[in-house]
C-alpha cells in the first residue's frame, strides 16, 4: 500500500524547518497536481493533427511583389513562366485580397457627356471657371503664365500617342500648374481634335515644395495653396476653360468615382505620386476607367529611385496583366488595353 499525502510529510518533515512543517501536505498536493497537468500538457500537443490546407492562413510575402522581375532559380536561370506563373511559382494574378482592384465599372458616359456629367456631380451643375476669378482671389495670384511650370510637359510622347490613340477623353493624374494639360490641349487642336481632359490633383502640393517653386507659385494664404485657383487662371487665359476640367481630390476618391459613374478615358497619364505603393494604387485604379484600346502612360520610369518607385510599380503591373512597357524619354507607355476588359 502507498502510504497517504500525511505519511510522505511526516516522512519529510525531519529536514524541513519547523515553521513550514504544518504547510508540508498542502504543499505536496500542489506539486502533484502541477506536475500531472503539465505531463497531460505535453502529452496533448505532440499529438495535435496538423491543421488542413483550407485551415491555413496564407499571409502576403515580400517575394509576390518582386516575382517576375528577374527571379532565378537556384541554378541563376531565369523561372519558367509557360504554366501562366511567373517568378518563383506565383500565379499571374496576385493571390491576395491586398492586391486585388476593382476592374469593371459602370456603363459608360458618351465622351461627349463626360464634362457636364461631372459638372453636375462635382460642382452643383456651375462650370468652376463661371465668374472665376473673383476679385479677392485674383489679388493673390501670379499672372497667368503662357507656359506654366513643369517636367517633361512638352515631351514628344504627347503628341505621339494623342495622334496615335486620337482621344477623345483624357485623364491626367498629377495636374500641379497645367503645364501638360495644356500643352495636350494644344497638340490636339492642332490635329482637329477636342478632347475633354480631366486634371486629377488635390492642388495642396507636397511638404516643403515652395522652397523649389517659390517664383511659380503664389503665397500660401490660411494654409490654402492656392494652386487650384492658379492653375484655373493659366487654362482660362489659354483659352482652354471648355475642355480642361479640373477634378480637385485625391487621385484614389476620384478614379473610385468614376468607375462608379462610368467615366471612362482613351488616354491616361499618370504622374501623381511617385512612391512605389501611390503609383502602384493609381496604375490599377486608373486601369479600370481606360477605354479598350486605350493607352496608358506616366512620368519618370527612370529616377534614382528606379525599381523602387514608379518604375517598380510599372514593370510589376505590366507583369501581371501580361502587357508590354516601351520607355519614351522619361516617359513610359503601356501596351494598349486589351478589348473585352471593361464596360465601354
């Protein structure tokens, strides 16, 4: 028989010092049932069952942003791409809700509608150049300039794809001062065409940008830019105030809602934000109001930053809509969007 939880005390209690010798059995109970739960414990997960593949949680890796672009294998050949994967083994379309944009919208305005449409929308159906510009504002404004202030603004890729694709509704993403709408307003009037072009730009600039731009800009007033009003006043002194609509908010709130109204583009430039995740958001938001058949096309595929900007965001998305990119100067222009991808 074993002896009782009392019996191994009193066996016990000979080394113990006296004044602990009455918490002998309470404290060898304790241990015992420490032990024989820890025991189970261990017992109890070395034999869990290994969770089943739909119970797994798949978070997103680092390598689904770079497979493709010049990932090897092992033996430094480049990875196979004929099963439709690219990379090490990542599928053509990113596998994460991260990654996934909207790619379908509305039935489409006609092109000859779009202007009023977002008139009425954005503006409680007044023209913003209506009475513009009042005294007040007029006062803080530098005189209009004929060529506003701006990079790569005249390159040759203007007319080029506006004689190409002969739009007749363009989107540009990053306005600043105007100085690309309006050159764009001009080649087209010289090829007879009329196309509306919409202006997308907060008009707040970027932290610090007056240090570079102080002779361009007028003087912050209440901590408003006044970029919008000065870039209103170059495109109504060059006549322009018809067809070069400003869209005043972010890049992301104004491509979400035109996908919702149906505006659609044939030509869109992007040259907003040039971060790899802002170009990257812009791109695909953008890609889902481009026509079929459209272009699209944007600034700065080669700067310092290179694969970790613009350019990233660029060759990345081409990977995976499996497009083509042809650089233009500093410009870069993606094969046009396939038809049967959107809503007309």
């Amino acid at each position: 028989m074993k002896p009782r939880a009392p019996a191994v005390a009193a066996a016990l209690s000979s080394g113990v010092p006296a004044k602990l010798r009455p918490h002998l059995p309470r404290i060898t109970a304790f241990l015992i049932v420490f032990s024989v739960g820890y025991s189970l414990g261990i017992v109890s997960s070395s034999t869990r069952p290994t969770p089943k593949p739909s119970q797994t949680v798949i978070r997103p890796h680092a390598a689904h942003l770079t497979a493709g672009l010049g990932a090897t294998t092992t033996s430094g050949v480049a990875a196979s791409s004929s099963n439709g994967t690219f990379g090490a083994g990542y599928p053509r379309s990113p596998p994460h809700d991260l990654f996934r944009f909207r790619d379908e919208c509305r039935e489409a305005v006609p092109s000859d509608a779009v202007v009023q449409t977002l008139i009425d929308k954005l503006f409680d159906g007044e023209s913003p150049y209506a009475s513009f510009p009042p005294e007040h504002t007029a006062a803080l404004l530098h005189p209009a300039a004929a060529r506003p202030r701006g990079w790569g603004s005249t390159g040759a890729v203007f007319a080029d794809l506006i004689e190409e694709v002969r739009p007749e509704t363009i989107l540009e993403l990053g306005a600043f001062l105007g100085a690309s709408a309006l050159h764009m307003a001009a080649v087209a009037r010289n090829l007879s065409l009329s196309p509306a072009i919409l202006c997308v730009d907060d008009f707040r600039g970027w932290p610090a940008f007056r240090g570079r731009f102080r002779r361009d800009v007028p003087a912050q007033r209440h901590g408003d830019a006044l970029l919008l009003p000065q870039f209103m006043a170059n495109v109504a002194a060059a006549g322009e105030a018809e067809r070069v609509l400003p869209l005043p908010f972010s890049t992301a709130s104004v491509l979400t809602a035109l996908c919702q109204w149906g505006v659609y583009a044939d030509l869109i430039e992007v040259d907003a934000g040039h971060d790899f995740h802002s170009a990257w958001a812009d791109i695909n938001l953008a890609w889902a109001v481009l026509r079929p058949g459209g272009v699209m096309f944007g600034h700065d595929y080669f700067t310092g930053a290179d694969d970790r900007g613009v350019r990233r965001a660029v060759t990345l998305f081409a990977k995976v809509k499996g497009l083509t990119v042809r650089p233009h100067g500093q410009h870069w222009i993606l094969s046009a969007k396939p038809r049967g991808d959107a809503r007309r």
